[in-house]
C-alpha cells in the first residue's frame, strides 16, 4: 500500500467513495476496456442469446430438447461462460451449463400440462457478460392417447 502512494496512487475505503465517483469510475473502466464511449462499452457487454426447440409441438410426458446459443456482441471479448436456466412461463424447466461453444441444452418432460406454452431461456451472466433473456417461443402441449392404455387394461381385466 505505501508502495502505491509513494507513487502518487491513493487509495481511498468504501465508505469514501461517494455513490456518483463509484458510478463514473465503473464508467471509466468500461470506456477503458471497450476503447470507446461508455454507452458501447455497456452494450458490448451484454450477452446475446437465442432459443431453439426439437419441436413446436409434443405429447404429455414426452422429452422435449431446449437449446439456448449465448454469443458475445464483442469478438475481443472470451466466449461467454455460466449457466442458462429455461422457463415455461414463470416455472422453472431446470438449467444448463454452457459449453465452450456457447450452447446449453436441457432435455425435459416437464411440459406437461395440455394447451399453449411460452418457453424462454435466462442467461445468468459471468464476469464478461451481464444477464439476458430470449425471446420467447411458442410451444403446444397435446394429450398422449397411448397414457390411457394401462388405464383402459385396468378398467378391462
């Protein structure tokens, strides 16, 4: 620490900083490390995603495949990292880790309730990149007729 302030560096305690010197210092370093004005830098940061389905529609109980593609807006910036949580609505399908190709897939049977379903993948973010949220898709769940066969030899026998 005295090396710093033999150098001319002060070094100031949180309780110092003033909530507006916190937000302009956050804005220099981003200008610094974009090489730009701070608005780009912050839109830089933010991951972009995308949202994928094996099919638009499926059958009650039956695997459906989500699969959520994160790319950087920068290509300075590493590959984005961390995990994607995927939602039915407001219920959460259960999440991914992203692979060093920027893709996570989750294969579920959760979509099962018959009638529409609007399906998003949540980004969590990492160091790089700041959370985001798909688009959503549109997804139809129909009654599986082959779940009433043991029903039916049941009521039969």
């Amino acid at each position: 620490m005295h090396f710093l302030k033999d150098r001319g560096f002060q070094h100031a305690t949180a309780s110092e900083i003033t909530p507006r010197e916190a937000y302009e210092g956050r804005r220099a370093m981003l200008k610094l490390m974009a090489g730009g004005a701070a608005g780009a830098a912050l839109a830089g940061w933010a991951g972009r995603d995308a949202l994928a389905q094996s099919a638009a529609q499926s059958l009650t109980s039956r695997p459906v495949t989500l699969t959520a593609t994160i790319t950087g807006a920068q290509s300075a910036v590493p590959t984005p990292t961390g995990n994607v949580e995927f939602y039915d609505g407001a219920t959460l399908l259960g999440s991914a880790a992203l692979s060093p190709q920027g893709t996570a897939t989750l294969v579920t049977t959760r979509i099962s309730r018959t009638g529409p379903h609007s399906l998003t993948a949540r980004y969590t973010g990492d160091f790089n990149y700041q959370a985001s949220t798909s688009g959503a898709l549109s997804h139809e769940t129909r009654f599986d007729p082959a779940l009433l066969v043991p029903i039916l030899d049941l009521i039969l026998q």
